[in-house]
C-alpha cells in the first residue's frame, strides 16, 4: 500500500492490541486517535485475534492487521511510529516484554520501539490479583525506569453494582500528549 501525501504528514501510531475481553472496543481508540490526526496500524497478539472484529478494524485503518512477521523481501506494511499505544496491555505482555522476550511480533515490536526512542503508552488490562503478583510488580517498575508511560483506563467511580467504569481508551492518547 503506498501513502498518500495526507497519510505521510500525519504522525502514525502503532497500536498494540493483546487478548483481553475490552480489546472488542478498539474501534474506539481508533476513533480517538484518528480524531488527534494520527494515521493508526494496528499489531495484535496472536490471540487478540479472537477478541475483536479484525476485517471491521483493518477497513477503518485501511491497513492490515498485522499478528507475524513480515518475510525477508517483504514490503513493510506500516511506516516507522510515531508512537506506540498497547491497549489493552495483559499480565503476559507486560511481563514477557518487560524481560526482553520477543517471541510474537507484537512483543518484538514494543522491545525495538524502547530502543528506537519511541514514546511508549500503556493501558493494562488486568485482573486485581495478576496485579498483585510480584513479577507484574516488578515488570511495571522496569518499564517505567525505561520511560513507557502508564494510565488507569478504568480510573473513575465505581458504577452501581461494583461495576467498573468502562475502559477509557483515550487516556493512552492523553499519555502521548495533543495532536
């Protein structure tokens, strides 16, 4: 797919989207982030896959989904980021990239973006007691210390019935700063 001259002068955001029962709503982040000028690519995990609308998601970016790494030769889908937003971010994610495992393209593009200087912002998506464990603990602890930036996507009153607000995707873009 070659750029446009409309594409090539907005900045592009890498959304990196894991498997987690919210990621059905990342049209939402979509909507936001192309709201702010930003043209968006989106790499899931291998198992995100399942979680959203993935033919829905690639005509509103007018991009594939990417999920495996390109073959050598290959063209590359997306230009360079801008910035990257991983949302909804696992315990699994967190952890692996934390410790340098780079084992899906998702986790190997979220190591080499930390290398690059790419702005990093994250929404986790995890459980109270995952968020409890050490190694979750220690995982946000290193990643803050190389400068990826962290939001509460369900920060807000808790609704009746101990229902959490819903996922506020916008504050990953809140993190990267106005468009």
């Amino acid at each position: 797919m070659t750029e446009t001259s409309a594409q090539a002068s907005k900045p592009f955001l890498y959304v990196v989207v894991c498997a987690a029962g919210v990621a059905s709503g990342i049209s939402k982040l979509i909507t936001a982030a192309e709201e702010r000028d930003w043209e968006v690519g989106v790499i899931a995990t291998p198992l995100a896959l399942g979680f959203f609308d993935t033919d829905a998601v690639g005509t509103q970016t007018g991009r594939p989904i990417r999920s495996a790494w390109r073959r050598p030769g290959d063209p590359r889908p997306f230009p360079a980021p801008d910035a990257v937003l991983v949302a909804p971010a696992t315990f699994n994610t967190v952890n692996k990239w934390s410790a340098g495992i780079a084992d899906t393209l998702a986790l190997g593009t979220l190591c080499e973006a930390h290398g690059l200087g790419v702005p990093i912002a994250v929404l986790p998506c995890v459980g109270d007691a995952l968020a409890a464990h050490p190694a979750y603990r220690a995982s946000l602890e290193r990643l803050r210390g190389m400068g990826v930036r962290f939001a509460d996507p369900y920060a807000g009153d808790v609704q009746q019935g101990d229902v959490r607000p819903e996922f506020g995707w916008e504050r990953g873009l809140e993190l990267l700063g106005a468009r």
